[in-house]
C-alpha cells in the first residue's frame, strides 16, 4: 500500500532511522559490556593481590623501622609500634593469599610465611639480647640475623606483586586489542548504516521537499513583486493541497492587484496634491539625505524643479547647513532639546529677506524605526516683524519711564529724610509706600529692558569654559542677607569632579539669581532651598529646591511666560512676572532647557542645563 499522506511520509523516514540506530546502539551495548567484564576480571584477578603486596612492603618497612629505634632506646612503646606492624602485614598477607590467581603466585606465598616466621622470631631473640648487651654488640647481633630475614621477606614481597603487575598489564593488553577490535568493527558497521540511512533519506526526502521548494521559489517571487504561474504538483498528500491552495492564492491576488492598482494610482495623486497645495516649502528625504519629492513652493524658493532634484543629495541641491542639520538630526534620533542647530533661517529670496521656521518631522516605518523625514520651512516674517515692533515698543516706554522714576525716587528719599522739611508719621508711611511702589515699578523697567535686547538679538552674550562653582558661590552670597532676613536657610552642593561647563558667567547669575530670589520670595519663616549640581550625558544640570508654597501642575507649561504669576503667597503681588521668562531665554540662548517639578503646598525645583566642556 502506497505511502500518501505527509505525516505517514514523514513517520516512514523516523522509523528507518530509529530502526537503524536502535541496531548500532544494540551493538555497541553488547561491545561495552563485555569489555566492562573483561576490566572487571581484571581488576578482581591481580588488583586486590597487588594493594596486599604494596601494603606487606610499606608494613615490613615501618616495622623493620621500629627495630632500629628499639636498639637504641629499648622502649616498650617502640615495640608496640612493631606489634602493630606486624598485625598489618599479617592482614594484608591473608588477603593476598586469599586471592591465588597465577602461577607461581602460591609457592611466593609459602615462602612469605616462612620468613616472616624467622623474621619475627630473630626480632623477639634481639629483644633478649638487647637487655643485656650494649647498642653496638646490638647491632652486630642484628646484622647477623635479623636483617637477613627482613631483606628474605620483602624480597619475597617484591616477587608477589611484580607477579601480579605482569599479569595485570597483560590482561590489559588483551583488553585493549578487545576494545581495538570492536571500535574497529563498530566503526564499520556505523558506516554502512549511516550510508544505508542517507541513501534511504535522500530518497524520502527528495519525494517530500522537492514539493516544497517549488512552492518556496514561487513564494520568493511574489515577495518581489512578481506573480508566479500555477505551479504544477502531482499528488492528493498535504503538499498537493498546498500547492492547489498555493494557486487559487495566486489567481485571487491577481484579481486584487488589478483591482488595486487604480485605487493606489488615486491615493498617490491623493497625496501629491495635498502636498503640492501647502504654501509652505516642504522636502521629502530618505536615510541617505537623498530627496524623494519637493513642492512647488519649494522650488519656487531654491529655483530647482522637482525632475532635477529627486535621487540628489539634499545639501547639492539646496546648499543651506541648517536645514540640513535639522534633517541629520532628526534622522539620527536627536531629541529636540539636545539639537544644536537653530530652528530659525534667514533666506534672501528675489531680493527680499524671509524668515523661516524649521520643521523636521521622521518617516516612521516598521517598529518605528526611522526611514525618511519630512522637512516643512514655515514663514514666519510676520511674526519677526510683530517681535520687532513689541520690542521696539517695549524699549521705547522703558526708557521714557525711567527719568520720571528717577524724579519720583529721589523725591520721596528726600521727603522721608527731612530734606524738605519735618513731615508727619502718616505722610511717612504714604511716601514709603510710594518709594516700594516705585522701586517695584524700577525693576519692571529693568527686566523690560532686559527682556527687550534678549528678544531683539541685543544682548551681549560671551560663552567660555566657566567654572560653575565660581558662579554660584557669589549668587549665593549676594542673595544671603534676603535669606537671613526671612530666617530661611540656604546652601549648595557642588560635586568636586565636575567639568567646566560653557556658559557666560553674568547671565547665568541673572538665571540664578531670579530662581533662587523666587525661591526666597515663597518660602515661608525658618524654610530651606538648596542649589545642587550633576554631569551626564556631556550636560550639566544646576537645580534649585525649596519647601515653600509649590505650584499647581496646571501652571508648570505657563510658569515661564511673560508676566504670568502661578504661586500663591504672602508676596506674590511683589513680583514682575518677567524672571522667569527671562531666565528662560538666557538658557535657551546657552543651548540648554529648563524646567520645574513642583505640587501646590509641596515646594518647587527649578532645573536648567548647561553643555559641558
């Protein structure tokens, strides 16, 4: 009865082969025991004769020892030690003749046992002699009789185990010619039934995957694209379904695809018009930097079209640094905050000067690895011009208010010091009032200006290697008379192996200055704020904690705009709402970020960072 199916196929091909190495193993089972026995016989033959000659040599030695110390100390205690040498040598002689096993071996055993007889007898005649003779008449008295039994008897020992060894080593001759030979058969034997086996295989198996890699070459054709014809299998197994299964597949992907090829036509233009109709620039790249599709307004900006751009490097056709710095970092997976490109270009188009804002978006593939990106060039020069004339404002007002202010300081320091003549508690209290009102009204001017020749590009910035220590310890000293004022206890923590950061030493003061003032500001009677320090990832990262009043996550995105106050305190109405914001432009200047971690009534930390040297 034929074989049809697969997995009776399969099950064929399995039970060959169990059967072929159920044979070998059989043998080799049968090869090894055998020689097993034949180590066995052995070992029981001349092994335990060999250890009792060993043992009889060792204990005659130990106790022929024993005689010499007993001629010269005539202990009772050295004789002891004989007697217990001659009990050892006594067992290990019964167990060697226990175990005749050669020729020969019985007559040594005889003449062991006669010797040691006279041996021990001439050592009990010593020890009568030796009580009244001295050590040297001793010793010619051992000379004469004992010595020459003790050399007869180890001799005779020697011949034992010399017999045995003899016999051993040839048993293991014999053995290992046992053991050649069933290698040498075993070897032969594996080897027709391994050639038997892979001839058996091949052929099963030629009759199952041939099948198989035909429908595997058909598979790797549809995987490029390309739709095989039917492929052609004869046979009702498993495989001949799959190949019948294999066709229909086929012709049902066919279909598809011609129904499809339309639809995706559609889409494509779908997204080409979308594209084409953004008024912004937009570029298209792939991983290598290479476009893959620019829009009209974009060729309209660099005076490349579209046909002269698609396959070329993005910095040949449009040869500007920034933005391709955008599209390599994005590409490379750069988070945004540690990009050192600026997002903001100036291009002169037909002779007028356009601001453009960068976007650089990546093209996510599979498991979101990156495969392309999407630069968009967003205008921005209405936005640049409306931040011109607020500046321009800003400055403007600032300086006109700050002759009046002046005035009015100077007037009120003379009223409250009697300048203009005597003037009465209540008139004092108003004046004062009117002095903090206008020092109030003072440091807004200032951090106007300030704020003004930040945003307006003014600011004179000088970026060096700084030691961050040398700027803190002076910030906090300035700041420590307010903190004392309040009772409130400030200090700092610097690590001593930190790298030298690149910063310029007065504008971080100023950062400093307004969070730890902050801080100050919203900390209550007898609090705690501390200025700690940390390297990693070549960044430095500068915190400031206090326990005060906190504030509300819902106010953490705002907390540096300008003129807005998220805190709630006894003091809140004493601030300008610029520190922040200014704080924020001189880190980002700097190339850093800054950020708070804080909950209403659980204190605040303020963290910027810094690149390091």
């Amino acid at each position: 009865m034929p074989v049809r199916g697969l997995k009776a196929k399969m099950f064929s091909v399995y039970i060959i082969l169990i059967l072929l190495l159920f044979g070998i193993s059989i043998y080799f089972i049968i090869a090894l025991f055998n020689l097993g026995r034949s180590i066995n016989s052995l070992m029981e033959a001349n092994y335990k004769s060999i250890i009792a000659a060993r043992n009889m040599v060792e204990t005659l030695d130990e106790g022929h020892m024993t005689v010499y110390s007993y001629i010269i100390d005539s202990s009772s205690k050295t004789l002891e030690r004989f007697e217990n040498s001659y009990e050892n040598f006594t067992a290990s002689y019964l167990k060697a003749a226990t175990n005749i096993t050669e020729a020969g071996e019985s007559e040594i055993v005889k003449e062991i046992d006669l010797s040691l007889k006279e041996y021990y007898n001439s050592v009990r005649q010593l020890q009568d002699f030796r009580m009244g003779h001295s050590i040297p008449e001793t010793m010619e008295f051992y000379n004469g009789s004992v010595g020459q039994h003790f050399i007869e008897t180890k001799n005779y020992c020697k011949q034992l185990l010399e017999i045995n060894e003899e016999a051993m080593f040839a048993g293991k001759s014999k053995a290992s010619e046992n053991a050649d030979r069933s290698i040498w058969v075993s070897a032969m034997i594996s080897i027709i039934m391994v050639i038997l086996g892979l001839a058996l295989l091949f052929y099963l198996l030629s009759r199952i995957f041939i099948p198989i890699q035909q429908l595997t070459d058909s598979v790797k054709l549809i995987k490029e694209g390309s739709l095989p014809h039917k492929i052609k299998i004869n046979g009702d197994d498993e495989i001949g379904k799959l190949a019948s299964e294999f066709n229909n597949m086929t012709d049902r992907l066919r279909h598809f695809e011609e129904l499809n090829f339309e639809k995706l036509v559609s889409e494509k233009n779908k997204s080409l018009a979308i594209v084409n109709s953004i008024s912004d620039p937009i570029i298209v790249t792939d991983n290598d930097y290479k476009i893959i599709l620019i829009n009209p307004e974009c060729e309209s900006v660099f005076s490349i079209s579209q046909n002269d751009a698609a396959g070329r490097h993005l910095l040949e056709v449009i040869n500007n640094k920034a933005i391709f710095n955008s599209v390599y970092e994005t590409l490379k997976g750069v988070p945004k905050n540690n990009r050192s490109h600026q997002d903001v270009i100036l291009l002169e188009i037909r002779g007028k000067v356009i601001y453009y804002d960068i976007t650089v978006a990546p093209i996510l593939g599979k498991d979101n690895k990156i495969n392309g990106a999407v630069a968009i060039l967003q205008d921005i020069t209405h936005l640049k011009e409306v931040e011109r004339l607020k500046s321009d404002f800003v400055s403007t007002v600032s300086h006109e208010f700050r002759t009046p202010l002046t005035s009015i300081s100077m007037g009120a320091g003379m009223l409250l010091d009697g300048t203009a003549g005597k003037i009465s508690e209540n008139q004092r209290e108003i004046i004062s009032v009117i002095q903090e009102e206008e020092q109030r009204l003072a440091k807004l001017v200032s951090d106007l200006l300030d704020l003004s020749r930040i945003e307006s590009g003014k600011m004179t910035v000088n970026i060096k290697p700084s030691s961050i220590e040398d700027i803190i310890k002076p910030t906090i000293k300035s700041l420590s008379e307010q903190a004392g004022s309040k009772n409130i206890y400030l200090e700092y923590y610097i690590d001593e192996k930190l790298p030298m950061a690149k910063a310029d030493p007065d504008k971080i003061k100023v950062v400093l200055t307004n969070l730890i003032g902050n801080a100050i500001k919203f900390t209550p009677q007898g609090g705690k704020i501390e200025v700690f320090t940390h390297c990693m990832n070549n960044r430095m990262y500068i915190s400031v904690k206090d326990n005060g009043t906190g504030i509300p996550r819902e106010f953490h995105d705002r907390i540096f705009q300008e003129f807005f106050q998220g805190r709630q305190g006894a003091e809140s109405g004493a601030g300008t709402g610029l520190g922040l914001a200014i704080a924020r432009k001189i880190v980002e200047i700097h190339g850093g970020d800054i950020w708070v971690d804080s909950e209403a009534g659980k204190g605040s930390t303020f963290t910027f960072t810094l690149k390091t040297v």
